[in-house]
C-alpha cells in the first residue's frame, strides 16, 4: 500500500508495523511447504515468519532450515516435542512484532491475509480482528464460514458475539492481536483443546474486536490429526476440562453466559458421543453423564433455538436414534 493514498500518519505507520507469523509443526512434511509458501508470498512485505519444529521426525526440520537459508525474515526454532500449545508458546518467546497472528502448519493463507488483517485492525484500532475461513479436504470444499462484520467493544458484547449469535469464534489461527495481550498470558500446555482454554484466558485481556467475513483462511481438514483420530479417555477428559475450564471463568466472572456455556457442553458431548465405537460402553456412559448433568439445567433456557432444542432432547430420550441419524446425515454429506 503506497504511503501517498494515506492520509492519516498514524494509520500508514500502523499498516508498516511488523507483523509476527507463528506457525507449529509437527510431522507434516506433506504440507508444510504449501503453509510456508503462503505465508512468505504475502502483499504485505513487513513479516517475521517463526516456524516451530516440535520434535518432528520426518523431513519438516530440514523444510524450516531451507526457507531460513532462502529468506531473512524466517526464524526456525527446533525443540523437543511438548504439543501445540508448546510450540506456540516457543514462538511467542521469539516474536518480535506489533501485531501476532498463529497459522497451523498443515493449513494456508491467501495472499491479502495479512494486509486485510493490519487494514482492518489499523482503522478500527481493536485488540483482535478475525476473518472468515473455509474448510477443505484433499478432493474440494466442505464448509465456508459465513460471518458477519461487526466492531465490538466492551467484554459483553464480546461474549455476545461468541455465545448467542456465535460470530466470534474460539480458534486461535485466523485472528491477528495485538502482541501485548500474549505478554500476559500463554497458551495452557498439556491438553488438547487448547484454543477453548486460551480462549477463556484471554477474553479478560481483550476490550474489542473485530469480525470481517472476508474468507482469508485455509483449513485443511487433515484426517491424521489429532482432533480426527481416534476417541480415548483422554481426548474426552480434555475436551471437557477445557469446557468446563470456559464455565468456571463465566459463572465466576459472566454469569449470564454460564448458560450458553452449558449448551456448548451439551454440543460437544453428543460429537464425542458419535465418534465412539461400541467397544466404548463405559466411555458413552460418562459422556452422557456430562450432557444430562448441564441438559437439565439448561432444558428450559432460551440460549436453545428450536434445532438445538430438538437434537438435544432426541439424544436425551434416545442415543441409538440420534447415532443412527447422525450417521445417515453425514453419509449423505460425503455423496
């Protein structure tokens, strides 16, 4: 962007600020070079790229010290693995930059990401701006977020954007910050489903943001990973000590919100519920436990719109139904 079209001195200063791009990486040597590639062919110029081998085996350190030798604006940190929120944190000891955004390795971005993100957060002057994504497989798109443009400022309206109209979403990647809210807190390592904890670690840091619906975000859809493996007792613990990390902060400091905050419980249990098999007996029975536990409470709320209030009671009267119709609607899907 040419510094003679901008007008305000403060804002053209903004729009050259150094921007910090943290990418973890672990085992993804099929492709790491299509993530990195995304990033360093970015329009705007004014980058630091911080690639985090987290004790990969396979030919991903030998990738990140190829582009460091090609390109000065690409750090490379090798460490042993500790897991995403590891290795983000490894990256956020490095960064230098005003802004912070965080792209998983297996993913990509569109050329503008970068300058729309600095654009938009430059002239609404927020804490946080996040874009629109799109969600592929190896063979086409599976799904197109559908956001709407809003400036939010004040901790409620925040939650409000998340919880009841769900604008504004808990994933780390496809967001730019402001680098002083990660010298507050850090990302919570040793679980999975750390974006929801991070989430609920950094909603108190942050006064505004902003959603553009502009789809500037690749998320691929990688069936290897660890949120497409298979269910264990520890994928379900996680999930729920991260939900029910979010309720503890709500009904501590957003009561209002604890309700919605049951409901996306209850959501993600009827998910776990589906993915296991039928060896899993005992595993089924504690998920759900956890539903019923937060359904009665939140049975007569209004936080249910008439879909979620009927997935929610057929699951509560029948999991063999609502397995086998789940099970239908996602065969359907993949014709």
């Amino acid at each position: 962007m040419s510094a003679n079209v901008i007008l305000d001195k403060g804002y053209w200063i903004m729009m050259n600020s150094l921007v910090s791009v943290i990418v973890p990486i672990y085992n993804v040597e099929k492709y790491l070079e299509r993530c990195i590639k995304s990033i360093l062919q970015q329009s705007y110029n004014n980058i630091e790229v911080i690639l985090v081998d987290d004790g990969s085996n396979d030919g991903c350190p030998t990738i990140c010290d190829e582009f460091k030798r090609k390109d000065a604006r690409v750090k490379v940190v090798h460490k042993p693995n500790g897991g995403l929120s590891s290795a983000r944190n490894a990256g956020l000891e490095q960064m230098k930059g005003e802004y912070i955004t965080f792209i998983d390795s297996d993913d990509w971005v569109e050329v503008n990401f970068v300058e729309r993100m600095v654009e938009a957060i430059s002239k609404s002057k927020v804490d946080v701006v996040q874009c629109g994504y799109c969600k592929r497989n190896d063979d086409n798109v599976v799904y197109v977020s559908k956001l709407t443009n809003e400036i939010v400022y004040g901790k409620d309206k925040i939650l409000k954007s998340f919880f009841v109209t769900q604008n504004y979403q808990t994933m780390a990647w496809m967001k730019l910050y402001k680098s002083e809210i990660f010298r507050k807190i850090k990302f919570h390592e040793g679980k999975n489903n750390e974006d929801t904890i991070y989430f609920a670690d950094y909603i108190d840091k942050v006064n505004s943001i902003q959603v553009i619906n502009d789809v500037l975000y690749n998320y691929y859809v990688n069936t290897n990973s660890i949120m497409h493996s298979e269910l264990t007792k520890r994928k379900v613990e996680d999930a729920y000590f991260s939900g029910e990390y979010m309720l503890k902060k709500c009904e501590e400091k957003y009561p209002e919100f604890a309700i919605y905050m049951r409901r996306n419980i209850c959501d993600f249990s009827i998910g776990l519920y589906m993915q296991a098999d039928k060896s899993q007996k005992q595993l089924k029975k504690e998920i759900y436990t956890k539903f019923k536990n937060n359904y009665i409470l939140l049975v007569k709320s209004s936080c249910l719109d008439i879909k979620k209030r009927l997935k929610f009671w057929l699951f509560y009267k029948n999991q063999f139904l609502t397995s086998k119709f789940w099970r239908i609607k996602k065969s359907l899907r993949k014709k």
